[in-house]
C-alpha cells in the first residue's frame, strides 16, 4: 500500500501509555508519509519510546525540544520539518480518535481545512471532566457568535490542512488557543473549512496537560479569552 500524502505531527509530553498505540493505529489507517513525534522533554520514557518507534517505522521521525517549548511551537517545529502537501495534528491522549483521519482524507479534496469537532450533528463531550466541558462549551459558543457561524469547534485541536496555507503562517499562543487564532484568521482569508464530527473523550492514560489544577485552569481560561479579543477586528464577520 502506497503511503498517503500526509504529514501527521504528534506534540507529546508525557504520553509513554498512549503514544505506541496510537502510532500503530495510525499506520493501519492511513498509512502516512510521515509521523513527526516533537516531544517536549518528557520525563516519563516517552522519549526513549518514540525513538523506539522511529527504528521500528521508516515514515516516524523524531524531535527532542531542549529545553521545552509547550504545545504551540511544538507543532509549528512539526510543520516546519514536514514535507507533505497535506499535515495533520491531533492529541495523543486518544481524545482525538484515529479512526475519522480517513473521512478528513476523503474531505480535503473539496475544502482546504477539515477540523473534528464534538459538537455539530452526530458529535458529542463525553468527557468526564464536568468543568472542562463547561468551560469548553461557553469558549466555543462565544467564538461562534463573535466570529463564524458556521465553525462550531474552535478549540478542537484535530485538524488536517493544506500544507500551502502555513508557508507564511505562524501559530500563535501558548497552548490550545492558538487553534482560535488559526480558524478565524484562515477563514478570514477565505478559506475553506469542513468540521466532521467525532466524539470527544477523557484522555485513555496519564495526565491532562490542559487543567492539572484550578490555578492553571484559570491562568489557560484567560489567555483563551485574551486571544478571543486579541482578533477583535475579525468579529461579527
């Protein structure tokens, strides 16, 4: 089977349980070009198990940050290295399921960026965390009224592009906002974006990096907000 022209970037910190089998899945399913693993100095073994996995698959590359980056230049250092016209990143933690990459495969022909999202028809939270589903929720339903309509999932996190639409494109933020920043301003541009639905669940081992405690909940919860009125000029488009 001929690889699929797709670059898949897994940002990783301490996924040691969940990074094998989701490596494994991902090349029975789509068989991709390449597998960019940036890991951002786990302390768990990730590390030594994603250099594992690069002698055991040609198409798997491997990327140590030192010192760490966080999430946001973790997957733009992914897509800078990457070489096929079409990327792909997604968690590790299993909340984002393998199983729709081949549905967005099928999508991109016909849209320039395919996102999974949890809430439009057939989507569906079932994370366990009460407090995050909350707080998700209200984020996107205030991106949707301020911005685009039709996008539902502005923190979802799972997307496939155009590798062409990032040449002059930089992510910005720290963590999961900078996918806010990237929907509005590529829609802005006139791009695009087909969401296909998938359901969102807890992550299958290890710990949430999102909200490990209140204190980080809150610190993460403002700088959403900070890059939602960052792109104030791009509202009620």
């Amino acid at each position: 089977m001929n690889p699929e022209p797709v670059s898949v970037i897994l940002p990783t910190l301490n996924e040691y349980g969940n990074l094998r089998p989701l490596v494994e899945k991902i090349t029975k399913i789509i068989n991709p070009k390449e597998i960019i693993i940036v890991d951002d100095n786990s302390s768990d073994g990730t590390k030594s198990e994603a250099e594992k996995l690069s002698l055991k698959y040609s198409q798997v590359k491997t990327i140590i940050n030192l010192p760490p980056l966080g999430l946001t230049l973790s997957i733009q250092k992914g897509i800078n290295i990457s070489s096929s016209p079409y990327l792909v990143w997604m968690d590790v933690d299993f909340s984002h399921p393998a199983e729709i990459l081949k549905i967005m495969m099928e999508k991109i022909p016909s849209a320039d960026i395919v996102t999974g999202s949890w809430l439009v028809e057939d989507g569906k939270d079932q994370r366990n965390e009460k407090l995050t589903k909350i707080m998700s929720f209200l984020v996107n339903k205030l991106c949707q009224f301020l911005f685009m309509r039709n996008i539902t999932a502005y923190t979802s996190g799972f997307i496939l592009i155009k590798r062409k639409l990032l040449a002059n494109f930089h992510l910005k933020g720290d963590h999961g906002e900078y996918f806010i920043d990237l929907l509005v301003r590529k829609s802005a541009d006139g791009c695009k974006i087909i969401e296909v639905p998938f359901i969102c669940r807890s992550r299958k081992k290890g710990l949430s990096k999102t909200a490990p405690n209140l204190s980080v909940y809150i610190i993460r919860g403002l700088k959403y907000l900070n890059m939602i009125f960052s792109l104030r000029g791009f509202m009620f488009k």
